[in-house]
C-alpha cells in the first residue's frame, strides 16, 4: 500500500489471512484496507502501540525507522543515493526535497531541469530502498517518476585475493588511498573466499587513485608475492531489470513481439537455426573451459614455481645468514685475540716498568751503601794518622 504520512514506522504482518487482506487491497485507501480485513474475517489494524501493550504475536510488530540503521553502518555512502528520473522541468530544489521528506535529511541534491532527472542521497540505504519502492512510478504533475540506485562511481573490483583476506583487511589495505565506505569479499554459497572482492569509496579521487597506483606497481596483501588487480566495478541493475513499461515500442520492438515464447519444432527453419546457435554456444562454451583450464595450469605452474623459488630464497636467506653470523664470530675472535694481544702487552710493559724500579731501587741501595761505606772510611783514618804522629 501507498504510504501517505511522515514514514515513521513499518509493520511486518505474521497472520495469514490478515497479510491476504491486505495484498488485496494494496494501492487503496486505509478505509478500503480495513474493509477488506474486515470481510476476511479479522480485525482492522489497530494505532501502533508498544510491544509490551501487544502480546499476541499473530498481530505483528513494529519498528522504529532509526532501527533500520545497521550497528556500525556508515551514514550516507554512495549506496544510500538515488537517481530520479523523468521529473517536470518546471521542478524546483524544494519540491524535489519535500518529495522525500519523510524519509529523513539529505545530504545531496542536483536537480537537471533541462535533461529531466536529478540525484538525491538519503541517511541509509534502507531509507533509500523504501523510499525507491514507494515512489517509483508515483505521478507527478502527470509524469510517472522513475527512480532506481544511482551508479557507484567510486567502486571498484578486486581479483587475486587470497583466502586469508577479510573484509577488514581489503577495508585497511585500501584505506591508504582514501576514505572507504565499504569493502566486502565475494563468497560463495557455502561461506568460501573466491578470491574477489569490491572496494567502495567516498569520492571518486581515492578510487582513481587506487586504480592508477595498483595499476602500476605490485600491491601485495599477504605474504604471497601475488599482486591484487583493481579495476573499475562493472556495475548491473539485477533488482529492477528492464520492465515492460520501460520499453521502447520500435519497429524492431513489434517485429520480435509478433511471435510468442515456444519451443521450435523439429524439421522446421526454426529449429534447422535454433541448432546452429546452440552448436556454436556449445563450441564457446567448450573453448571457454579449455582457455579456464590453460590459465588453471599456468596459474598452477606458477604457484608451484613461486613455492620453489621461495623455498630456495629462504635457503639462500638461511645461508647469508649463517656467512653473517660466521663472519661476526670471525670478527669477534678477532677483536677477542686483539683484546688479548693488547692485554698482554700492556702486562709486559707493566712487568717491564716493575723490573726496572726494581733494578733502580737495587742501583740506588747500592750506591747509598757505598757512600755510607765512604763516610765511616774517613774518621777512622785520621785517627789513625794522628796516634802515629804522637808516637
């Protein structure tokens, strides 16, 4: 049903038949809801009320709008911006924000009057699918609006990843080149990298740069001397697709249109063409395998090779390392036989001085006992001359 009001909540209905109802009446009135949940048996929908007042489960809940915002998810990204389509040339700025309004504050709005379309970012991407689903088509100044997710301009495609890589990982790797809003590694259906990724940024400036520097030199993310390759995300409208009301009614359009769907039947020009283009998708198909199988093998090749190599490189790292470390202790044998040389000269020296003090000190007794000697000689003989004199 058309929401007419300030969005401020969202009901998710449980029972049945009341969820019947209420698809029947879709598109109309609240009183024409009422009167079909009322012809099916059930109770209108009552005011929203608090959880704690509502027990019975079998009548649905509610939420708040502002629980739509994800623990952690960043405010308006380019994911949360949409583009509208087909708008009244006479349009102003104001009419296109009051237009949605009720889907909280934008923070970008650019109105082409000229061209007919314009650009709007919303506080999330919940906000911004609502208001795609309840707008789209909605007439204004009798022109069906078209809205749909404006293109991600900034996003960009990650190949070679390896499977120890994480979102937070691909989000820190790539955060040097500039703001990112959201990075996510591809799994498949049972939880397992496949080796891909998407990096989204704020702004289109960080994404050309990551786009040029990654193109240019080797950006590793692990150990393994496998550089990522980036390119530009090959963006596809997988939600909306192409309607019929969206197609261009040319002549090619009702030459097509003039035969319905159908198997073709054998022995007719149908079927003799049907089989030539399946033969020749079968013969794609069978040289898309055999070129994925060469680049399987070469990759394999590759792998072992590196394998090898890195084992040998971690050899020749051990052995560089041992030559340093031989050479080190040649080193410090030297200084330690230097040391020691130096050591034992110094105590031959000190040996050297010791010895002659010692001969020094035995030269001086020797000559201090000799003077002494000298000075008791000299008394003794004159005396000696004197008594002889006398006599």
């Amino acid at each position: 049903m058309m929401l007419r009001g300030n969005l401020k909540q969202v009901r998710i209905e449980k029972n049945p038949a009341r969820l019947r109802a209420l698809e029947s009446a879709a598109g109309e009135s609240e009183p024409a809801a009422a009167m079909a949940l009322a012809l099916a048996g059930e109770p209108a929908p009552p005011a929203p009320v608090p959880p704690e007042d509502h027990p019975d489960e079998e009548m649905g809940f509610t939420i708040d709008i502002k629980s739509f915002l994800k623990p952690g998810e960043k405010t308006y990204t380019q994911r949360c911006r949409l583009f509208v389509g087909n708008l009244p040339t006479d349009i102003t700025e104001e009419d296109f924000k009051r237009l949605f309004e009720r889907y909280g504050e934008p923070s970008e709005v650019f109105i082409n009057r000229d061209r007919g379309f314009g650009f709007i970012r919303l506080e999330s991407r919940t906000l911004a699918e609502i208001a795609k689903a309840e707008l789209d088509g909605t007439i204004l100044k009798s022109r069906p609006l078209r809205i749909r997710f404006a293109t991600h301009g900034a996003a960009l495609t990650v190949k070679n990843l390896s499977p120890v890589v994480s979102n937070e990982l691909l989000e820190q790797a790539f955060s040097q080149f500039g703001p990112v809003e959201k990075a996510v590694v591809v799994v498949d259906d049972r939880g397992r990298a496949t080796g891909k990724g998407f990096v989204e940024f704020a702004a289109k400036p960080p994404a050309r740069k990551a786009l040029e520097r990654c193109g240019d030199g080797a950006f590793l993310l692990t150990t393994t001397p496998r550089p990522v390759i980036v390119e530009p995300m090959e963006q596809f409208d997988d939600e909306d697709g192409l309607p019929e009301k969206l197609m261009q009614k040319t002549q090619q359009y009702h030459k097509e249109r003039e035969q319905p769907p159908r198997f073709a039947q054998p022995g007719t020009f149908e079927f003799e063409y049907a089989s030539r283009w399946k033969a020749l998708d079968e013969m794609e198909k069978q040289q898309r395998e055999q070129v994925d199988r060469n680049i399987r093998e070469a990759k394999e090749k590759l792998e072992a090779e590196m394998e090898a190599a890195r084992h040998e490189h971690q050899l020749m790292l051990m052995r560089q390392d041992l030559m340093r470390r031989q050479e080190e202790l040649r080193r410090l044998e030297e200084l330690r036989n230097q040391e020691l040389q130096k050591r034992k000269q110094i105590q031959l020296r000190h040996e050297e001085e010791h010895r002659r003090r010692e001969e020094e000190m035995i030269r001086h007794r020797e000559q201090e006992e000799l003077r002494r000697q000298q000075e008791g000689f000299k008394p003794n003989y004159m005396e000696n001359e004197g008594e002889r004199k006398h006599g």
